[in-house]
C-alpha cells in the first residue's frame, strides 16, 4: 500500500509559542464541546463536524465528502485502493469528492481520546471567492487528486479556533460564523490548494467532468455498471475516462461502483429488517454468494453474521 508522502514532523524549534498556545486551545475547546460524547458529532454551525474517538480502531469502511479534515489529537489514516493519505496535529487533509474509503483513528495515548473536525467545503463560497478580481494568483499543481495532505500552519490554526470557539458563543455564529469560513476557504486557496478547489468547482476540464460521473454513481449504483455510458455522460473516450478516474479516486470505475454498492448494503444491514439476500438484490447484486464474498472482503465479516451480531446488540 502506498502511503502518501507528508512532511516530517517538526521539532520544538520550529513551532513558534503562538501555534503552541493555539493548538493547546483548539484541544481545550474541542474537549469542553465534545465532553459526554463519542463519535461523530453535529454543530450549530452549518457544516462544522466535530469528532472524539475513546480507543484506536481499526480499518472502517465509510464515503469520505468533500470536506478539509483536521486531527487535534491522534492520528487518522485513510485509505482508497492501494494510497493512504495520514494526517495528525501538524497535518490536515484536503477531499473535493464524495470517495469510498476505509479510515483508521490512532490515539497519541491510549488513555487520551482522539479529538478533529471536518469542515465540509462550500462550492458556492469556494466560487465566489475564486471570481473575486482581488484574489491573488493561484498557484497551479501539476496532479489533482481526489484526497491531498498539507503542513497545518498558523494562518489555518487561527481561523479554525476562532470558528470552534463561536459554539461557546452561540449568539454570534449567524453573523461571524460564514465571515471565518470564508476566511478559511482562502486560506485554503492561498496554502497551495487552489487548484484542487478550483477543479472542484470549473464547469469544465477533467476533474470537474469525473466529479460528474461520481454523481452519476452514486445515483445509479444499484444499476449495472455501463463504463462506455459514463464516459459519453463525460464527454471522453472510454481510455480516457479511466486514466482521468483513477489518477482522481486512486481506484478504478468498477472499483468504485462496487464499494458504493456495499456502503449501501451496510447501511440496510444494520437498519433494516431484511435478510441479507433482499438487501443483495436491493443493491444490485443477481448472485448473494458474490454479494457476501465480496461483502466480507470489504468489511472483514461476512454480511449475516453482521446483522446477527447487530441484532443481538438492539
């Protein structure tokens, strides 16, 4: 498995007092909101997701969104086809699709839990700010890809902080909660992402028209994959769709498809009554050996004993 490359960690001598003092409190804000909870947790800010993990886990299956990702505490790796993308305190991750990934969360001490944010990417205000005369020139980035990592410095702390810090406030996050997102967003462009959020958001060009087809996908998974019908929705060559496809998402079309179809069956497994060969078909799958082969592949269980463990949990 190919693990992207990121900066070494700096040392002491590198991190000035302020960033120390704005980490230390990011963790205390982070740990005051997040306090009596685990898991995912939802915001009053729109967008603004907060995370807390109590204990290391290993590889779980979910759709990465088009989000920047940022660890306080721990570590979190991320992994689509044979790439896997790391980010920690002194790194945060960039996604500009909606990606099948398997994620693993690693505690800097076992006694100690995880602590990030996501902060889903607004498209229009992303828009916006690149048609604005004033911003300076983006600089351009010879390989977009789907999922990319960056050193994590003061001019993005700040802004984050002042964000996570408007949840103790709530009386002012209508008025200066889009103000310090739209701060971030040019950070974001400014930091060497331009490229790779204007791609997102250009009607044209390849990775705007692969975006295209990952909607598509997501619209029609429980449908047999028709690879020449995705590339003429494309507008490109069949070749062309797959080289563009995967240089995006690091895995391939039919990749792709089948890890949407068993995010789907997951989800029906675990909230749904129906037997595991109702859920097959429901996804798309004519043959349940496949679909239950392939299930415990992805998952590392096959898909009935899930749901028998699932209901003896309920």
């Amino acid at each position: 498995m190919e693990l992207a490359a990121a900066q070494p960690h700096p040392t002491s001598s590198d991190i000035s007092v302020s960033q120390d003092q704005i980490r230390n409190e990011l963790v205390s804000v982070l740990s005051r909101q997040t306090e009596n909870q685990e898991g995912a947790i939802e915001t009053a800010i729109e967008g603004l997701l907060l995370a807390k993990v109590c204990c290391s886990t290993g590889p779980i299956a979910g759709i990465q969104q088009p989000a920047l990702s940022v660890m306080v505490k721990g570590s979190k790796q991320v992994s689509i086809g044979n790439e896997s993308y790391r980010y920690d305190p002194f790194h945060y991750m960039v996604s500009t699709a909606d990606l099948p990934v398997t994620a693993r969360v690693t505690l800097t001490h076992e006694s100690e839990p995880s602590l990030g944010l996501k902060l889903l990417l607004d498209s229009k205000e992303i828009s916006l700010l690149l048609s604005d005369e004033n911003l300076p020139p983006i600089d351009k980035q010879q390989d977009v890809k789907g999922i990319q990592i960056h050193r994590l410095g003061q001019d993005l702390l700040d802004p984050l902080t002042r964000l996570i810090k408007l949840l103790e406030t709530p009386e002012d996050i209508p008025i200066l909660a889009p103000l310090i997102k739209r701060e971030i967003f040019y950070r974001l462009l400014r930091a060497g992402q331009g490229k790779q959020l204007q791609q997102m958001i250009l009607q044209d060009g390849h990775v705007n028209r692969i975006a295209r087809v990952l909607h598509l996908l997501h619209d029609n998974y429980h449908q047999p994959l028709k690879v020449d019908e995705l590339a003429k929705q494309a507008h490109m060559s069949v070749s062309a769709l797959h080289h563009h496809f995967k240089s995006f998402t690091a895995i391939s079309p039919l990749q792709y498809h089948k890890n949407l179809r068993l995010q789907e069956a997951r989800r029906l497994i675990l909230s749904t009554d129906q037997g595991v060969a109702a859920v097959a078909r429901a996804v798309g799958y004519e043959s349940p050996s496949q679909f239950s082969r392939e299930y415990r592949r992805l998952f590392d269980v096959p898909p009935a004993q899930e749901k028998h463990k699932w209901a003896k949990q309920a």
